[in-house]
C-alpha cells in the first residue's frame, strides 16, 4: 500500500471511528438527560389502580406538607412494608433543580409501587419551594423542612440532593449527589428498594 493510499485509509477509518463517537454520544446524551415532562393525563394514566397508601400519597402530588421530621417519620411509618424512596432537595440547589424531571418522571411511571416522598430542607422560605414545584410538578408530596431537621434525620447527611431508598423489609441506602438520568434512578430502586 502506498503511503498516500494508507493516509486516506486511515482518515477514513478515523473519520468513521469520530462518527459512531457522535452517535454513542448522542445515545447517551439522550438516555442521560431528563426526559421530557409528562402531562397530568399521562401521570393519571400510569398512577391509576394504586394501592391506598400510594394513592393518598399521589392526591397530595406537588403539595407542600407541614409537620416536619415527626409528619416524615409517621408517614414512612405508613408505608412500613412498601419500597420508598425519599428525596431531599431545594429550590436554591442547582443539582436538585437538574434531578427534578428525571423524579418526576421515574415516580409516575413507577408509582404504582413505589412510595415517593420529597423533603423539602434548608428552604428559606414556603413561597420559593411552592413557586418552584408549580413549574416543576410532581406525583408526589413533599414535607417543608425549613430549618432541615428532617432532612438530616433521615438522610443523616447535611449534603442536597441525597435520596434515601427503603426495601419493604426497613433496609435502608442512601445515596448522596444527583441522579442524572432516569435509567440511573430506575437501577437504584430496582437494586436498593425492590431488591431487598
């Protein structure tokens, strides 16, 4: 082979190598980022024919509830046999604002049987995290906890965004930082709350 044949050889081999990257790329680029939202029929469709527990949680989707870490405690004290998931975010956390949709979306598609619950922490105030949840909505409730007593208490972390996985037999993980992709989040429930 001549030396100029081997050169336009090996930039097309190059050229196609950069191309199946671009698409790889893509692929994941397209599974790793938030999916688009869902609509309320949508949510309404995949949410129907929950059990009790869960259903009480969905009719108080997108609501901020008082109480704090006692309200927290008795409503996981509630789902004491159900697979739970419990994220701890902020309106003012950029790492929680980017995991939102993905949240959404993972708690209506698999709502039917897992609890989701949200904690609300550190928060300066109701307004923001109710201004923020009406443009962000979710299936799922979520406890204000101004002054982030119950977020500590149940993460056992002062770091935002952790989100705490509970087993239908009270084993419990938690992970600290955000979820990515809705693929991510999906493994973890089917490894730490469904698979225990």
């Amino acid at each position: 082979m001549t030396p100029r044949r081997l050169s336009i050889t090996l930039a097309a081999v190059a050229v196609a190598a950069l191309v199946l990257v671009g698409l790889l790329q893509s692929r994941s680029v397209s599974t790793g980022s938030a999916p688009a939202p869902l609509t309320a029929a949508q949510v309404s469709a995949d949410l129907a024919g929950s059990p009790p527990a869960l259903a009480a949680l969905h009719a108080q989707g997108g609501r901020i509830l008082d109480g704090g870490l006692p309200a927290v405690r008795a409503r996981l004290h509630l789902l004491a046999g159900t697979p739970v998931v419990v994220n701890k975010w902020a309106s003012w956390c950029g790492p929680c604002r980017a995991e939102f949709g993905v949240f959404a979306h993972v708690a209506a598609t698999d709502g039917r049987h897992v609890a989701f619950i949200g904690i609300d922490s550190n928060d300066t105030s109701r307004a923001e995290a109710l201004a923020f949840l009406r443009s962000h909505p979710i299936s799922y409730p979520t406890y204000y906890d101004g002054n982030g007593e119950a977020g500590l208490a149940i993460t056992d972390s002062g770091f935002t965004p952790v989100t705490v996985f509970y087993n239908a037999s009270g084993g419990q993980y938690i992970h600290q930082g955000q979820y990515p992709s809705t693929l991510k989040l999906e493994q973890d429930i089917r490894r730490y709350a469904l698979g225990g």
